[in-house]
C-alpha cells in the first residue's frame, strides 16, 4: 500500500468505527447509568487501521460487582453483542473491571469493544487520557503514516499492542517491519511500564 492507500482505508476504517461506537449504544447505555464515559485508544488518535476495536474508558465512584454487571447486562441485551468477557480487577492498584464485548455490524465483521469501568479518582482516572492527548500533540504526520502503515503490515496472529507502535516509532524511531519486531521483544523483556511521550 502507497501512503494515500494506508492513509484513505484509515479514514475509511475509522469513518465505520464511529458509526459502530453510534450505532452499538454502547457508551449511551453507561452515561446512562451514571459513568463518565471517554473514548481513548486509536480511534481517539485518529490511528485506528485494520483492526476492529474501540476503547472506552467509563468512571464511577464506588464501583461494585453488582453494579458493574448489571450496566453489562444491559448491553448484553443487544442481539449483535455476540460475546462479553470480563476480569475484575477492583482489588488491585487499577481498581477496574475490564469489560471486552464483541459486536457484529451490518457487515457482518465483528467489532471488540474494551470498555474499563475505572473507580473515579484513582490513580489512572484520565491517564490514558492524557497519554492520548499528548501523542497527538507530539506525532508529525510522517510518524503518523509510518505507524498506521506497521500496523497494516502486521500480520493478523500478531499481538502487538497500539501504544508499543506509538513508542517504537515516535520515541525510538522505528520505521520498518524488521526493526519492529526487535523492538518488541527487547521491550517485553523488560519491566511492564505505561510510556507516555
């Protein structure tokens, strides 16, 4: 793919993204529900490309199983909600409950929500926020083509996470598919870290 092909299926992939994030209901349903709901991940940094997820961070003061599950249970109603996955994480230093959806659209393709119900005023209320924000205000545009093409480029078993693109290329440089993977490895070595630019 040519820079205006990566750059044209992103936009495209991301203009289906927030029609699914509308269509779904998924985040009126927690607004509903009293929570703060914020968009973060790639789609919030216009780097969504080939792969179908939307990330939504959602904060409430005293978050209980109880009430955690019962918010899901509503979104679970929705007959294109395939499958809903969680991992009760209130008693550790996150206090969450990470909620992962899947969601069938109108095409057929199935969409992974990642929703975090996070206690609000904790320790990561609006940290990923932030780290968002402060990629988009560091990234030049050729940074920006160089990480949606990587991601194009990865193959489809390959389990990278976003935020080790946005270090590899916007901290260290990074530019091709080679230099990737090392990068990668030599980084899961180490001691698990949130990088912030």
């Amino acid at each position: 793919m040519n820079p205006i092909q990566i750059n044209d299926q992103a936009h495209d992939n991301q203009k289906k993204a927030w029609r699914v994030l509308k269509q779904s209901g998924i985040a009126e349903i927690w607004k509903e529900a009293g929570c703060r709901v914020n968009l973060v991940g790639s789609l919030r940094m216009g780097l969504l490309a080939s792969h179908r997820d939307i990330d939504l961070h959602v904060y409430s003061s005293g978050i209980t199983v109880e009430r955690s599950f019962a918010i899901a249970a509503k979104i679970a109603i929705n007959p294109k909600v395939t499958e809903i996955r969680c991992i009760n994480g209130l008693h550790t230093s996150e206090h969450c409950i990470s909620w992962h959806a899947l969601y069938k659209d109108d095409d057929g393709h199935i969409w992974q929500f990642d929703i975090i119900h996070i206690e609000e005023g904790s320790e990561y209320d609006g940290f990923f926020e932030h780290m968002a924000d402060r990629i988009i205000e560091v990234m030049t545009s050729e940074q920006r083509e160089t990480i949606l093409r990587l991601k194009f480029e990865t193959p489809e078993d390959c389990d990278y996470h976003g935020v080790e693109y946005y270090e590899a290329v916007i901290a260290d440089g990074i530019s091709d598919w080679s230099g990737l993977e090392k990068w990668v490895a030599e980084h899961r070595s180490k001691a698990p870290y949130y990088w912030v630019p």
